[in-house]
C-alpha cells in the first residue's frame, strides 16, 4: 500500500513483543529510507491486533491480501506487485487463501 503496511506477525515463543518488533522495524526501515531519501517514512504510532488462540489466521491474510483491491489500486489480489510473504511464497499464498478462504477472496 502507497501509505500503510499490513504484516502478520507470528511470535515464537511466550516473550514475543510486538511492541518491541515494531519499534526496531520501524527504527531499522525509517533509518535506511532517510538515508536513501532524505525524508521521513513513518507516523509515529501504529494500529495492532493480537491474532488469539481460536481466531481465524486466514481471514486476517485474506483481509490483508484484499486490501489493495478494495483501495483500487488492483482487480485481483495477486495482480498487486507487492503482495508477499517472508515465510510463504507469493503463489503459494494465493494458493492457501483461494483453498481455506475462497469466498473472502474475489473470483
């Protein structure tokens, strides 16, 4: 997205902080784009929502995944460049949501 960013995070282990997380990705990020461009990349807070036990996994990368067709910015959730995953490659992500969650997901 030209001015946000979603992630699903998934802590591994009990002392996971997501605070902690965000606070270094955005140091780390904003440091290497100020260096880069000269300006400042994020606003200084951010929005989370801890995915608990029994919540629907799917449904947050569905949202995720649609997110750039609901902002018009694509048709299709794999026709946005900047779909992705660190864990998950591109196609077998869009795998995963058309077979767990066809019907979040458009035709």
């Amino acid at each position: 997205m030209p001015d946000h960013l979603h992630m699903l995070v998934h802590g591994l282990s009990e002392t996971a902080d997501l605070r902690a997380f965000a606070s270094r990705a955005k140091q780390f990020s904003a440091y290497e784009y100020s260096r880069a461009r000269g300006q400042r990349l994020w606003q200084p807070s951010y929005y989370d929502h801890l995915v608990r036990e029994g919540e629907d996994v799917l449904g947050f990368m569905a949202y995720i995944a649609m997110n750039p067709v609901v902002a018009g910015l694509a048709k299709r959730p794999e026709d946005y460049a900047l779909l992705g995953s660190l864990t998950l490659g591109r196609e077998e992500m869009l795998r995963v949501l058309r077979e767990f969650a066809p019907l979040l997901l458009l035709p």
